[in-house]
C-alpha cells in the first residue's frame, strides 16, 4: 500500500485541500446555512441552497485530492511505479482511496453538524452524507479521466476548474434546476451534478425517494464509467 500511503499524505498535506475541504465546507454548513437563498426567496422556495454550493466545492476538493496521478506523470513517477510489482488498477484503486477517505470523513462531519447543529432528521443527514459520498466519488473518477487527457498540470488544473464551474452552473448546483432552460437541462443531465442537484431537490422536499435514489444510482454508474477509462494504458 506504499502508493495509497504517499498520494494520501501528499493530498491532506496540501495548503488547498484544508481550504477546499475543510475550512470553506464547514464554514458555509455552520455559519451560513440559515441564511435563505435570495433567487429561493424571490419564487417562494424553501430550499437552503447552501448545501448544494458545498456540493460544488465537494467537486472540487475532490480533484484537489486526486492530484497524485498528475503530479505522478509530470515528475514520470508513475512510469516507475507501473515498472515494479504493481498493476494500473492497483495504482489506480490505491488512489481512490486514499481521495475519498477524507473525503468520506468530511462528509460524514457535514452530516454530524446537521444533527447537532440544524436538527436534521436521521434520514436527513444520511441523505446529505450519500450525495457527498457519491459526488465526491464521480468528480475523483472524472479527475482520473482528466488525467488521461492533460499530461501538463498547471492546463489540466485550469481547464478542469472552469468546466466543474460549469458542470456545476447545468448541473443545478449553483443555479436551481428549474431557471435553467430545458435544452440547458438536457446537456446538464449528462454530468454528475446535475444527479446531485436532483438528489438534494428531492431530499429536501419529499426525503428519500425514488428520484434521490435514481441520483444516487446515476452517480454510481458515472464513477464506474470514470475509472474503467481512467484506467487504460494511457494515463502514462
């Protein structure tokens, strides 16, 4: 487990990951969260769209996690690494969890302040911990895709970072699904967040029904997509 020890060290270890998944998270769940929505407000909505700009930010700390392959191409580490006693399916499921363990942790410290802090109902704050736990597997699976198309870091950062903004803005994440125009709709369907987006929608009105499972399913289905291509010969 030598690769999983060194990528999880080098991700928690990052100045940008305490950023992105600790700090901003859990100051927007605990000081913000009780702030309505102004675009929420002007329809009558009740929903709190704080939870789903943390979902945004779930994306992206969950690329910052998954940086190593990037940092292992750029330095050709990844070359040596597969030269030993090693398979790319190994490198790659020893990356994956050494990503979603904090990453699993920060959503189950989400789930914990909704209870203790905002009265959230069991189901409530196991529904919030699902999406996050699933969000953030898709966006590390899609950061191994990312991988296999950018060999330079510093373009593969930049270009990502504009296209989670924008998957983020179609997938409901930043904008409620329903001011976007159904073609805008359609093209957002085709990303993971906008399954995210319609898990919260659904949590927060009708709790655990078939349309949050059906995100939860969608999001399934897009990791195991992301990380049977993720893995081909490629990424080196």
């Amino acid at each position: 487990m030598t690769v999983f020890k060194y990528a999880f060290m080098r991700g928690i270890k990052s100045p940008m990951s305490i950023i992105v998944n600790i700090a901003i998270p859990l100051f927007l769940l605990i000081f913000l969260y009780d702030t309505q929505d102004p675009l929420e407000a002007a329809v009558g909505g009740n929903q709190n769209r704080t939870l789903f700009f943390i979902g945004m930010l779930v994306m992206y700390g969950a690329f910052v996690m998954a940086r190593s392959i990037q940092i292992d191409k750029r330095d050709g580490t990844v070359v040596r690494i597969l030269a030993g006693p090693i398979t790319m399916r190994a490198y790659l499921i020893q990356n994956f969890l050494s990503s979603m363990i904090p990453m699993t942790v920060l959503s189950l410290i989400i789930g914990a302040i909704g209870l203790i802090q905002h009265n959230w109902t069991i189901e409530y704050a196991g529904g919030v911990v699902l999406i996050y736990f699933f969000l953030s597997a898709t966006s590390i699976g899609l950061s191994f895709v990312w991988s296999c198309l950018f060999k330079d870091k510093e373009t593969s950062t930049a270009v990502l970072s504009v296209l989670i903004t924008f998957v983020a803005t179609l997938g409901g994440l930043m904008i409620p699904l329903r001011f976007l125009p159904d073609a805008l709709q359609f093209i957002g369907a085709l990303f993971p967040a906008y399954w995210a987006a319609r898990g919260l929608e659904s949590l927060m009105d009708y709790g655990m029904n078939t349309q949050f499972w059906l995100g939860i399913l969608a999001m399934f289905l897009f990791t195991v997509a992301y990380i049977l291509y993720g893995g081909r010969r490629r990424i080196v």
